[in-house]
C-alpha cells in the first residue's frame, strides 16, 4: 500500500495549487498609506505553508525564502491575490514558488508585485523532518520550474560556500584598504 511517506509516491502539482486573495485594509497600512511590506510577507508564509502542507500530506515549517524584491506598492482597497505551487521536491523539503499581484478594482489596473520562492521542510510527529511524495510535472512551465528551482539550489550552495571565504583580516591596514571607498569608517 502507497502512503503519503513512501519515496513511490507522488501527487501532481495542480493538487496542491493554491490562491488566497485578501482585501487591503487601512489597518494594514505603513505611515505612508502603502501597505506594510510585512503583511504581505506574512500572506505569502500562509499561502506556502497551505502548499506545502497539502503536498507533502504533514505539518511544514518555512526554512528559508529566496529573495523577496517588492516591485510595486501596494494601496489600501487593493486586492491582493497570492498564486502558489510547488515547483521542486527533495527529499524532506520542497520549493513553493508565489506570484503576488496587485488588483485596483476601480481602474482594473493590475501589478506584478512579487515572485518570491519559499522552502518548506515537511516534519512528523516528533518535529523530525519526513519525506515528501514525488512530484508529477504535467506541462512544460512546470518542468521548466523545476529546472529553475535545482538551479538555484546549486547557486545558493555555490554562493554560501563563496560567502564563507571572506575573512576578517587581523591586520587594521589591511582592513583599511578593504574598506577603501566604502561609506564607513573606523574608529
Ligand atoms: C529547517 C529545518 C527543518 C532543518 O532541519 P535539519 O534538522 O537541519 O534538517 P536537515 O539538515 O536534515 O534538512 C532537511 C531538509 O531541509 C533543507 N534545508 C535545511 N535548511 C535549509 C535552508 N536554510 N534552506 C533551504 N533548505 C534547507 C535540507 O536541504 C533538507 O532538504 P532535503 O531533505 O530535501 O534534502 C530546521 O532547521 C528547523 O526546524 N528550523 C526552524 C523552522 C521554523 O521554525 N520556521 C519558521 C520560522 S519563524
């Protein structure tokens, strides 16, 4: 018998598509009158972990968020609509991708506001991450997505391994010159 945690098993991507849409508020509003960048942050961590969640048939948690550019503002009375689905599966973890966009319902004017990627680790019982099934790609998009997710796996582990060659020099000169041009300077 197939069970959600068998490596054999896999649901397709449309299984677990989801779209939240959510009216914007005066309460969510920044000094500014735009909407807070974190209530948006915060729709997007809901919609990933309704994804993820459905995916992998378990509780999920948010491990790590794959840049979140905000492209346009977003007004009070706008119509936020979140679309997620789940581009790539490891083995534990799996890749939400999430379009945002922006919907004034007067104008019908429409902003792509983000596209962000969220990993989300599938856990048991005892909080232990646990397998999640396969995916069944079912168009090109989606095989391509996959693609694009595997990629930036591999660039973030090439990317942290760079990162991690920067070291503090124990010379100050040395870290004067490294400073050289920057907008700070040492006390
Ligand atoms: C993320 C977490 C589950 C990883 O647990 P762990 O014991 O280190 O597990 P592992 O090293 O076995 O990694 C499990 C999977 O998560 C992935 N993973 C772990 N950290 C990751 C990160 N920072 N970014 C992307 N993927 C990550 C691993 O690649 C692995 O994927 P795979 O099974 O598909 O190959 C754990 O650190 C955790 O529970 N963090 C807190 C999460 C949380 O509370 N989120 C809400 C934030 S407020």
């Amino acid at each position: 018998m197939t069970t959600p945690t068998d490596a054999s098993f896999y649901k397709p991507v449309s299984f677990s598509e989801t779209v939240i849409t959510e009216l914007m508020i005066p309460s969510y509003s920044n000094f500014g009158g735009k909407i807070h960048g974190g209530i948006l942050l915060s729709l997007m961590d809901k919609v990933a972990y309704v994804c993820a969640a459905k995916h992998a048939g378990n509780y999920c948690v948010t491990a790590s968020i794959d840049t979140v550019d905000f492209l346009a503002p977003v007004e009070v009375g706008d119509l936020v609509s979140l679309m997620a689905s789940v581009n790539y599966v490891g083995k534990t973890s799996l890749v939400v991708g999430i379009k945002v966009i922006s919907e004034n319902i007067k104008t019908n004017t429409v902003h792509h506001t983000n596209t962000s990627y969220f990993t989300m680790v599938a856990k048991d019982e005892d909080n232990q991450p646990v397998i999640v099934p396969g995916l069944v790609l079912e168009n090109r998009t989606q095989v391509r997505r996959f693609l694009e997710a595997r990629r930036r796996k591999q660039l973030k582990h090439n990317y942290k391994q760079e990162a991690d060659k920067i070291v503090m020099p124990d010379d100050e000169e040395l870290c004067r010159e490294m400073l050289e041009g920057e907008r700070c300077t040492i006390a």
